[in-house]
C-alpha cells in the first residue's frame, strides 16, 4: 500500500493502478468506510482512499477542531482491506493560498443539512470534484447515511460532466440500529443508548406508512413525537422528500428519503431511510 501527501504523487503512482475506485474519506475509519473499499475492492483494478478533513465544509462553530483523527489506526485497516493508495494530503495542498474557486450544486444544497449547515454542501461539492480531477478513479463510492451527500454528489458529477460513476453503499448499523460515524465516538453512554431512538423512528414511521397512512405530515409527527419522547435528543428536522429532488412530500406514494438530524448534547447526528413498497411475495 502506498501512502502519498501530494497531487503531484498521485499523478506519478496513477497510471500503474488500471481501473480505479476511489473511497473519500475524512479518516478515523470504521466499517462503514471498510464497506465501501470492500465494494471497490470486488468492482475495480486498484482502490484508492482519501483521508482529508476538509475544512470548508465545516461552519465555524462546528466540529473541525476536535474533528477525530487516528492516521496510525486507519492506515492499519486500509493495509488490511486491500487498498492499494492512500492519499493524505494537507490543508494547504488542497487549498494553496490563492485558492478562490468553488463548486456551488444550487438547490439541491439548500434545504436539510444545507439549510442547517450554510456552505457545507459547496465544501463538499468541491473538494469531491477536486479529488476526482486528482485521483482520476473509474467509480467513487459514498456511504448511504450522507443521503443528501450521495444526491448532491451524483448531480454535480453529472453536470460537469466528471468521468466517474457514483455507487452508492448501504448504510452500516450497529446492532440497535444506529448508523455507523465517526462522530458516534462523542456519545456518553447514555446518549448512545438514547440514540437508538433515530434507526426505531425512520423504521417506525415507514411502518405506519405500510400499514396505511400517506399523509406525510402525520407521520413526519410520527416520528417527531417518538424522537421527542427520549429526553436526551434535540431534533434539528424530520424530513420526508422525493428522493432525487429532495422537496418535501404532502403525501407518501411509492417513494421517499425519511431523513432526520437529531442532538444529543454537542453531538449531532444524521440518519435516513428510503421508504419503498416492496413487491408482492407471489
Ligand atoms: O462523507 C465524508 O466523509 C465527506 O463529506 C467527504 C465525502 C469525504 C468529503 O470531504
């Protein structure tokens, strides 16, 4: 496994690596992330991984400081999974002084985590495209947790016409059904326990709306009134939109992203389900 810090190494090492699919990562790797090289690794030549934690898609009262981060344990699981490049470049080698020009995927950024976290999404829109006209990878593949991310993403890789694919993985669950993340770290045992409450909401509201009930209001409150009875979250949203556009339903037909945002003290959490009619077993 190659460890590299610079464009210009990821340049020179690019043409041995054949197909490649790239994992963009901001490090302190669980198996979320160990999921997707895995995919990449049964899909492609060659598997890259970018550990990056991007500043620009942090606000200023958000979590960048303290942001975690253990290089030494996360090249351990890469050199394990199979990955062939890491590249771990430094803030001042993604963004040189100068640097002035940023990737901006309209509306689709703007409500949920856009609405709640102003100029995220431009961050990431734009170190993702920076990292795709770097890597130059075959497919690159994101987690389903950041299901904004994923739409935001696919958009921007489709308007610019960026010569990658976007595969989407499922999202990794602990046994309760929280969502695998590297912020789940900040929780005390308690808030971890209480944020189980996020996985039994999504799946509780998609079961109300199986059994029946399309209003989309009614069960958004479902949900609001369930997440609210644990007295350790603090909702932020409870979301249920189309899926590509991300405009919020009046009614629930076949389709739609349940997506929420939840605190539990300082730690702010972010699930999703995509609700869908399964067909008859016969
Ligand atoms: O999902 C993440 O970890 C980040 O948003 C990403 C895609 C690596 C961009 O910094």
């Amino acid at each position: 496994m190659k460890v590299v810090a610079t464009i210009a190494a990821v340049r020179a090492a690019r043409p041995e690596l054949g197909r490649l699919g790239l994992v963009p990562t901001m490090g302190f790797l669980h198996a979320g992330h160990l999921a997707l090289a895995a995919q990449a690794r049964a899909e492609c030549e060659a598997v890259a991984v970018s550990i990056f934690v991007n500043p620009s898609q942090f606000g200023p009262n958000e979590d960048l400081a303290r942001y975690p981060r253990d290089m030494e344990h996360d090249l351990a699981l890469l050199e394990a999974g199979g990955v062939d490049l890491v590249f771990v470049p430094a803030v001042n080698e993604m963004y040189p002084a100068g640097f002035t020009t940023w990737v901006d995927v309209e509306q689709l950024s703007a409500p949920l985590e856009g609405a709640h976290r102003p100029g995220h999404f431009r961050g990431v829109a734009t170190v993702v495209c920076k990292l795709l006209n770097i890597m130059m990878p075959e497919r690159v593949y994101f987690g389903a947790k950041d299901a904004q991310q994923t739409v935001v993403v696919r958009r921007m890789v489709s308007d610019l016409a960026l010569p990658s694919e976007v595969v989407v993985v499922p999202t990794v669950r602990e046994t309760d059904g929280l969502a695998l993340s590297s912020r789940n770290i900040y929780l005390d045992p308690a808030q971890r326990q209480a944020a189980g409450i996020l996985y039994r909401a999504l799946t509780a509201g998609r079961q109300a709306w199986l059994a029946g009930e399309c209003n989309a209001q009614a069960l958004r409150q479902l949900m609001v009134a369930m997440i609210t009875a644990e007295p350790l979250a603090q909702i932020d949203y409870v979301s249920l939109a189309e899926p590509e556009t991300l405009v919020e339903l009046d009614a629930v037909a076949d389709r739609a992203l349940a997506s929420l945002a939840v605190r539990f003290g300082t730690t702010r959490l972010i699930d999703n389900l995509i609700w869908e009619r399964r067909a008859a077993a016969w």
